[in-house]
C-alpha cells in the first residue's frame, strides 16, 4: 500500500482499502496467517488516529440500508503511541482484560474486532444506533493475561467461525494451533460478503501479506 488512508471505514465514507470479497451463506469457518512485513511511520496520515498498519477478515452485510461491517484485524502501531487514548473504556480493555484502560496498549501488536453501525435498524436488533458510529467490541495486547503472540510479533492467526446461522466467533493464535477466543456476536443475517483486507494511515508505504488460508463450508468436523 502506498504511503496514504486506506480504511474500509462507513463513518468516514471511506472504501479504498485493498480487499478481496466473496458472497458466502449459512455456516463456515474461516483462518489466515496475517503478516506485516513494514511498521509505521512516526507520522499519520489521518488526524486524530495514530499511524499504524493492520489486516484481518472482513465482513460486509449486504443489505444496503444498513451499512454494517465487521472487522477482525492483527495490527501495529507507531512507536511510542498506544490506543489508549484512542479507544473508549469498557471497549478498550473489555471484561477479559478487567476493564480499565492501560497505557501503551498495541505498542507490541494487538488484535481487534471492531462494528460498524451506519444506520438504525427497526426491528431491535442488538446493533441498532441513532447516528453512525464504532464500537470497539475487543481490543487486546500482551498486557492481556491470555495474549499468546510473542512480543514484537510480525505475523498472527486469525480464525473467524459462523455457526447455527446467526453466530460470529473470533479466535487469536501464534501457530494456527492453540486459539484465544476473543469474543462472540449473535444477530447477523445468514448471507454476508467475506473477504480479507488491509489498512494502514502510515504516511510511508507498507506491506501486508496473506497465506495459510482455509476455508470450511458447513458445519466443520472436529
């Protein structure tokens, strides 16, 4: 990616983050090695975020009056800059990390799974909002007590599972092996766009990089 905004972004109207997408219905389970081969730059592109380079699986809804996305994503930040005071407790930290925010959290990597909520719904669904907005449902890094990546990791797995038609959950691994859940969401409709992306407000260019791939239709076989 080049030195400027990529975001897939529906609050800032902003879509020009590289991203392959595929429709998908009913159960699957889904995993990725997620490599980041450049860090940051002292510098942001974007005002009032901090510089940093992530990647992860997306989700679409593609109903267009809604709008809604979610992201799973391993990321780096600038040296020095933390997500502290860029995130809202109880988000950042969330239950599983005692809920306080800390300084210098996503100094040495962090994951996150972030919804989007564009427009409100009118059947109480549980994401419904008045005005546009982002909840940070789980924001976590080696300050957490179940982190498993190494400090200064460059790469993760992430692992994203769609089970009984109606839920989402998301995992956090060093190998691809032993997984850390980091949390459940239930409400989605059956039929979403699925696909992999990369963001970066890094005002030098960086390099993502996807491999180890696999996708299970159906309800996977233990």
């Amino acid at each position: 990616m080049p030195g400027t905004d990529h975001d897939h972004d529906p609050i800032r109207k902003r879509f020009n983050a590289p991203r392959l997408l595929r429709d998908i219905e009913g159960d699957f389970e889904i995993q990725v090695r997620v490599r980041i081969d450049s860090s940051p730059s002292a510098q942001s592109t974007v005002i009032g975020q901090p510089s940093s380079v992530s990647a992860g699986l997306l989700l679409i809804y593609p109903e267009t009056e809604r709008s809604i996305c979610i992201r799973l994503e391993y990321g780096r930040l600038q040296d020095g800059v933390g997500l502290d005071k860029f995130a809202v407790a109880p988000f950042l930290a969330g239950p599983q990390l005692g809920g306080e925010s800390r300084k210098g959290i996503g100094e040495d990597g962090y994951a996150a799974v972030s919804s989007f909520f564009c427009k409100k719904r009118n059947d109480g669904m549980i994401w419904d909002r008045e005005t546009p907005g982002l909840s940070l449902y789980m924001i976590c890094d080696s300050g957490w007590k179940d982190w498993p990546l190494s400090k200064k990791a460059n790469f993760a797995y992430l692992r994203l599972k769609h089970r009984d038609g109606r839920h989402f959950d998301y995992f956090l691994s060093p190998d691809g092996e032993k997984w850390s859940g980091l949390g459940s969401r239930s409400g989605p409709p059956a039929k979403v766009k699925l696909g992999l992306a990369a963001y970066s407000t890094s005002s030098e260019p960086s390099k993502v990089r996807f491999d180890q791939l696999k996708l299970w239709r159906g309800k996977k076989k233990e």
